[in-house]
C-alpha cells in the first residue's frame, strides 16, 4: 500500500508538467496579452506599454517564460500577479479558505441529502415521493447555478431574512465570539444551499440509477431466495456495491473544490479563489491563473488518489499494488 | 458545478449569463414609464459631523499604490487617499487649486510657480512641503524604472518638465515650451518623500503599497484613510482628523466619519443590496431604470440623471492605404461615403432599443459633458437614408436591384467588427448593419474577441470597418493620440510620417496649437474648429452618448449632480441629515 502511495506520487510530477505545460500554452494561443487592454487607451504609449511587457518578461519566447515559471515553482515561488503586483501565492491563500469553507459545505449537503435519499426513492421507485424528487432533481439540473444563486439573492433582498453577499457584515469586529460565528454561519447557509442544491440532483440520479441497477444483479436474488432479511440485503449487499462509482466521483469533487464555485461566489459576492481566477482568466494575468490552475490540479491527482484509496478499502476486490 | 477545465470556456459562459439577464430585464422593463425629468435638490440643511456612507464597486482594488495602478476599481479607492496639486472643478470643468494654494506664470509660458498651501499634514502628523512635490515628479513619475502611465502625459515632444524647489512652499515647473494641459496633468497624486525614498533607492517602488500591504503604511494628504481592508469583501476608510480643508464656518472637513466600499461583484446583486438598503449609493444602468424607479419613495432614496457622460460609441473605416483592396480604399477616404453612411446610423433607435432611452445622440468629437471646449454648432448628421442616398449618387455610387455599386462596378460591401463581450456595441452593429442594408449595402457584421480586435487595429490593419469606443474626459489635449496623423490610436490610418490629408494636417496643426495656447477664450476657438473639421470629414462616425444614473438615500446631504464626478462633487462635503 505505502510503496503503491509512493508510486502514485511519483507518477505526479511528468503529469504536473504535462499539465502546466499545455495550459501555459493555451494562455498564450489566446490573442494579446495582460497589456492589451491598455493598448486602447489614449494616455499611455506604446512606449510605456513595452517597457512594462519587458518588465514582465512578457517580450520573451513563451517556453523561456514557462521554463522561469517552473524554476519558480521549484522554489515555491509562484511569481507575481501583473495586476495587483504582489505575490500569486499571498494572493490565493487570503481567498482559499472562504472558498473551502463554501465548496465543502455544499458537498457535505449535497452528499449527505443525496445518499438516502437516492436510496430511498431506488427502494419505493415510482412512489409519489419518487417522483417529485425526480421533477426536483431534474429542475436542478437544468436551471444554471448563476440563475439559483440570482434567485437566492433576491430571495434574501426581498425577505430580509438573510444578508444578499458577502461571507461577514459590517460591524464584524465589534461581535462577540460567538456572535461572530453566528454572522459567519448566516452568511454561508444561502450561497451554500445553492450550490449544494445544484450538485444534489444529479448525485441523486446517479445514487437511485445505481441502486436499482444492483437491485437487479442475479446474486442479489440469489441473497433474497436464501432467505436474507431484506435490510440486511439492501445494506451489506447492494449498498456496498452500489456506492463504488460513487467514491470514484468523489475524487472529482476534491478536485472542484477550489474552482467550483466562481459564479455563485460572483453573485454571493462570497470573497472566493473562483472570483479571483476568473478575473485573472479575463485579464490574462498570466502566473495568478498558473498558480490556481497548479493547485486545482495537485487537488485533482490528490483526490483521485483518494478515491482510489477508499475504493480499496471498501471493496475487497480491488488489491493496490 | 463547474470543474476546472470549465475555466477555460467561462468566457462562453458569460456571454449566456448576460443573455438570461438581459431576459430577465427585459420582463421586469415591458410596459415601464421611459425617460423622467431629473429632480432638483430640496432646501439646504446644516451639516451635521458623523455617519458613515456605503458604496460599492464591482472589482477588489489592485494596489493602494496610485502611480502605479491606474484602473478604476483602485482609483476608486486612491482618489480619497491623495491629492494633486490641481483639481478639476466638477461644476465649471475648470482647474482650482487644491495642494497648491495659487500660481502664475512667466510671460513667456515657461515657467510656472506654484505656491503650495501650508497647513497640510501627512497622515503620519508630518508636514506636507515642496521636497514632496519635487520627489514625485523627478524620482516617481519620470523615474523611467517606474512603469507609470503618468510619464506620457508629463511629456512634452520628447522633454520631460523640470521640476525644482523654491523654497519650503513654493516649487517651480520649467518647461521646453508653453504647454497648456500642465494645469490638467498637475492633478495627479503627491506622494510622501519620507516614506517612499528608501524604496525607490531600495528598487522595491514598484510592488510597493500592494494590497497587501498594513493599512496604517498607506500615508496620502487625502480626506479619508484606510482604516480596514478585507480581500474581495470590503474597504472601510476612516476621517482624516487633520484634514486641511474646512467649510465656510472654519470647521473641519470632512463630515462624515468613514466610507464603507462593498465589494460586489455583479451588478445584479448589487442592485439588490441597495434595495435592500444595506448600500447608501449606486450607480444605475440603463435597463434597472424601471426597475428602480417605483421604490424611490419607499427607499427613501432620489435618483439622479447627471447628463451626458465622456463615455462615445463611434464607427470607423480603415482609411490605411497598406492594408486593404484599393477599390475600397477610395469608397473609405471619400468623404461622402462616410457622410452618407452617418445619415444612415439611426440614433434614435440606438437610443431607445440599447441604450433603454438613457444616452443622448453624439455628432461632436467632444461630448456634451465636456462643457467647456465642446461646440454644439457643428454639422449634424440625423438619420435621413434619403439624403445618404442623394451623398451616395453625388459620389458616383449606383443601385441597382436593391443593390449598391461603386462607379467601377463593385458591389458595396463590407465587414464590420467590434469586441463580443460588449453588448451594446454589439446591438448598435446590427441596427447599423440593417439600414445599410436599405441602402444595397451589404455589411458582414463579425463580433470578435477584444485582444484580437486589437492586434488587427495595432499590428496587422486587416480590417474594414469597427465599432469601438474611448472615454475622454476634460482636456482635449488627451485626445491627441487619437486625433495627431502620428499616434498610434489615430486609428483609421496610425502612425503616418506625415498628414496624408490637407485635413489631417490642419488637425495636427490645431492640437499643436492647442497644447501652447495659454489663453482660455482662444484655446476654445481652436479646439472648436477641430470639431468642425471632424464633423465635416468624419474619419469617426459617433453614435450616442450614455446619460450617468446614480440613486442616493435621502438622509445624505452635500448631493450634487454634475457630469464630471457623479452626484459627489466633494465627498468631504458629504453629511448625514438628522
């Protein structure tokens, strides 16, 4: 197992440069760069705009400036922002833990409402109760995340039973304690709900889908014609199997955890890293985006590897060598 | 959810979004009263000291550094911290005096002594003096380490300023020859000697001030001072108690205790949050007019129209002989064409289809916010497709079958950009796009990315005809780049070596004059008669001009609308009524 974990690290770093490597070469098939915007503007030069792209190292070949990149990155040194000119890293981690404490928490929703209820309406399938969380399911799924959070925020706007944006109010430093965790709290519950609710549906489907289909395996009947009490199947029998993909999902999830969320915390105006790579995307600033996409892919390997660990826990078919 | 390979197509995606919204506006806007008369503020009352004001904007701030980032969601910001040595009057469009109490001038218009006001105080309790001004002139702005655009405005044919001290108070501007923009390029920020110094001798100047930077460093003159900020949340700025400015009676400006920026990224949330009166002031787009306007009284608030703003619209031909078929060449530089296709761009209907009948039709090259310089007695072109019909003939164009032909026998037909992620560029091409199609004119209308609309009017030229837009401002000596045969944004035919036209030339000629004539009522008649000519040859064709909104809760005082600064003229005159 430990020699397994050790391979798969390994196996992390071409792929890490596989991975920087065509998205630093995307950012640069785009047209223009960071200093285009400026181009358009009657006050500056074009005298001004290359002595700045010189001093961004933008004039360079872009493999030479991918190469600096990566000898950062070695370094821990993911460069800086051309837009706010300080460090890339000071610049994520003021913004990843607001982004974590948002994107988990719909997980945990979502997750959390998605398994019994999946397994719920698998068991009483074409029950009414069935069915309107089906028309549910499929409404989530269908209507965008941008338009429920837009909801949400009118929702709160017309209600006043909830602040429309941001993650604390304005007279945070004067609350105590624990007041301080309640305005916390009251703050996350609405963008959290939209985006759990956005993720609950299809975990729902695929939860119910994969249920039935191992309500239908012969050895399942096999298990019912021995005579095994009915709970006992649904839970050491078909449960089990039926969550494997599921725990392969799972992996993603780790992996969206840290971009997930951009649109939601746009209209939440949820102080978040999605907002942030979002603007850098749009401005071309070039090591913030690098810098985000870096850690959104170690999260990707890392929850994948995850997965795959659960996976062999759970199922004794599945031996890590 | 979105994943992370999605970040690559959100562009895409943004495009729906702005789609479903401007459904959902369109819902909330059907059977909506258009155009009201503006309010008049009510009588005056005595101010009072206290309160704080909400606001928001769209973006975090950048840096608190102002020589280094120029964007708006930090000026925003900085323009409370700092303070140039001029200012523009918002009401008269004038320049006054702020860090520096009064000036003149040599007879030759060389050089100009200033005379700096002696009771202004750095943040940190130390004195305000000519070392100040002398050090952000010579080691910041024309430091050529410094990547600031500040330098291109400070420049005179190639020469920088020279900038010296006098004495304590008084600080003297040298410059090559008489230059009349120096007041306007004066307004730009003074920065504390005492505390940059050691990082400019240091070479850490650049990424200094960033935003994550204690907020008690960031030391200006200004009314306000940072006293909080948190990343993507908020700004909280705090009175400067030592303030130099007082009101009428001798009390200490300013009123208010603290602002309070929000950070809100969508504007739709942030129409919200005002509704729901946890911001003070906001600035409204055209499509929530209708929206906004029946809660006025219940919100307690007032919106006010302050008239027409920098902002332009216009459409251009590529005039640049490298670039394009010869055929076309000669319908783009025939100066009946392009009249005869300002006739056909239909700004009434721009007005009331895009624009939510907030704009005003634009035919000068200077907005009507520009007060001042700006000539109302110009030729106008209104929509008439009749009399573009009768230019067209003049110019030897002929239709036939629905279809127009130069006198070569070319069908008339062309392709028009302009950048996709601006909406209403995007909507005035297509009104433009169907008139000329009554002409027998066929247009390719073909929105493009930004970046590579750039590239095409910067590097490559491979382009026929572009919807863009500038936003100008007071002086009309920075339209210079624009409107010189040599600049670079002289889009239509860049960087010529010298006027290809006689009315290129006589341009150049005026905005040379322009930049050395001291005396106001002459430097007016100059720029007046380069509206003219831009009027008549119209290497640009305008379209509208988008009317500013902003609506303020009533329990604010020292509201006053003007085109230049929104309805706060002074934010240290702003009070809270009781």
């Amino acid at each position: 197992m430990i020699r397994y974990i050790l391979h798969r690290f390994i196996n992390m770093i071409p792929l890490l440069f596989g991975i920087t490597f065509l998205s630093f070469g995307i950012m640069k098939l785009a047209p223009g760069d960071f200093l285009s915007q400026m181009a358009l503007n009657p006050l500056i030069s074009s005298e001004t705009i290359e002595l700045m792209r010189k001093q961004f190292g933008l004039d360079q070949p872009w493999p030479i400036q991918y190469l600096k990149w990566l000898w950062g990155i070695i370094h821990f040194d993911f460069g800086y922002s051309f837009t706010y000119r300080v460090p890339v890293a000071t610049l994520i981690t003021e913004r990843v833990l607001n982004t974590l404490l948002l994107t988990s928490t719909a997980a945990i929703l979502a997750w959390l409402l998605a398994l019994p209820l999946g397994v719920y309406t698998a068991l009483w399938r074409k029950s009414l109760f069935d069915q309107i969380l089906s028309f549910f399911s499929f409404a989530t799924i269908s209507v965008p995340t941008f338009f429920l959070a837009l909801l949400g925020v009118f929702f709160a706007a017309k209600t006043g039973w909830f602040p429309t944006g941001g993650a604390i109010s304005i007279n945070y430093a004067a609350l105590s304690p624990f007041d301080k965790l309640c305005d916390r709290f009251h703050h996350l519950i609405l963008p959290a709900m939209v985006l759990g609710i956005g993720g609950l549906g299809s975990l729902l489907r695929i939860v119910r889908t994969n249920f039935l289909e191992m309500m239908r395996q012969p050895f399942i009947m096999t298990a019912k014609a021995k005579g095994l009490h009915s709970n006992t199947v649904t839970w050491r029998h078909i449960f089990p199997n039926a969550i494997n993909p599921l725990i392969t999902l799972l992996g993603f999830e780790i992996a969206g955890l840290l971009s997930g969320a951009a649109f939601t915390e746009i209209i939440f105006a949820w102080p978040g890293l999605g907002r942030l790579i979002l603007e850098a995307v749009m401005s071309q600033d070039l090591y913030l985006v690098m810098g985000s996409l870096f850690m959104g892919a170690i999260l990707l390997i890392l929850g994948n590897l995850l997965a795959d660990i659960l996976l062999a826990t759970i199922d004794p078919r599945i031996k890590l060598r | 959810m979105l994943n992370l390979t999605s970040i690559f197509i959100i562009s895409g995606r943004l495009e729906t979004i702005k789609y479903f919204i401007f459904i959902i506006s369109l819902i909330f806007l059907l059977g909506c009263p258009k155009k009201e008369k503006i309010p008049v503020l009510k009588g005056s009352e005595t101010p009072t000291y206290g309160g704080s004001f909400v606001l928001d904007s769209i973006s975090d701030p950048k840096s608190f550094n102002p020589v280094i980032a120029k964007e708006t969601s930090t000026t925003m910001i900085t323009d409370f911290l700092f303070e140039g040595l001029t200012q523009i009057n918002p009401f008269t469009t004038d320049m006054e005096p702020r860090l520096a109490r009064s000036w003149e001038y040599s007879p030759d218009g060389k050089i100009w002594t200033f005379h700096l006001r002696e009771n202004v105080k750095w943040f940190d309790g130390r004195q305000f003096t000519a070392d100040d001004v002398v050090f952000t002139y010579n080691d910041l702005y024309y430091n050529p380490d410094i990547p600031t655009s500040a330098r291109d405005i400070l420049t005179i044919d190639g020469k920088r300023i020279k900038v010296e001290k006098v004495d304590t108070y008084t600080v003297r501007f040298i410059m090559p020859k008489p230059f009349a923009p120096l007041l306007f390029a004066l307004g730009m920020e003074i920065m504390p000697k005492h505390i940059l110094e050691p990082m400019v001798k240091a070479k850490t100047f650049n990424s200094a001030w960033g935003v994550n930077t204690p907020p008690d460093k960031i030391t200006g003159t200004g009314p306000f001072m940072i006293s909080e900020y948190i990343p993507s949340q908020r700004v909280v700025l705090k009175r400067n108690p030592n303030y130099w400015r007082t009101d009428k009676t001798g009390n200490g400006l300013p009123y208010l205790d603290s602002i309070v920026i929000l950070i809100v990224p969508d504007q739709n949330s942030s129409l919200l949050k005002f509704q729901a009166g946890e911001t003070d002031m906001i600035s409204i787009r055209g499509e929530d007019y209708a929206v906004i306007k029946p809660t006025e009284a219940k919100g307690n608030f007032t919106i006010y129209n302050t008239g027409p703003t920098f902002s332009t619209t216009f459409l251009f031909f590529n005039q640049n002989p490298k670039a394009i078929p010869q055929y076309k060449l000669r319908w783009f530089t025939n100066k009946k064409f392009r009249q005869a296709i300002a006739h056909s761009v239909d700004k009434e209907t721009i007005i009331n289809n895009v624009m939510a009948g907030l704009a005003f039709p634009q035919d000068s090259a200077l907005t009507p916010a520009s007060k001042f310089f700006y000539n109302p007695d110009i030729r106008k072109y209104e929509y008439n497709l009749d009399k573009a019909k009768s230019l067209l003939q003049e110019a030897g164009f002929k239709n036939k079958g629905g279809r127009l032909y130069d006198s070569e026998g070319h069908h008339v037909e062309f392709t028009l950009f302009t950048n996709s992620e601006n909406n209403q560029r995007v909507n005035i091409g297509n009104i433009i796009k169907s008139d000329l199609d009554k002409l027998g004119i066929k247009v390719n209308f073909v929105p493009i990315q930004f970046n590579t609309m750039v590239t095409k009017l910067d590097a490559t030229f491979d382009w026929e005809a572009i919807i863009i837009g500038l936003t100008g401002g007071v002086e009309p000596h920075n339209g210079r780049n624009v409107w010189h045969s040599s600049g670079q944004l002289h889009m239509w035919n860049p960087r010529q070596a010298k006027p290809v036209t006689t009315w290129e030339a006589e341009i150049d000629r005026l905005f040379e004059d322009g930049a050395t004539e001291l005396d106001k009522e002459k430097r007016k008649k100059i720029y007046h008669r380069w509206q003219e000519i831009a009027a008549e040859e119209l290497p640009v064709i305008y379209t509208v001009t988008p009317a500013a909104l902003y609506a303020v809760r009533n329990k604010f005082g020292g509201i006053k609308p003007t085109s230049l600064a929104g309805v706060i003229p002074y934010i240290e005159e702003v009070y809270l009524k009781k």
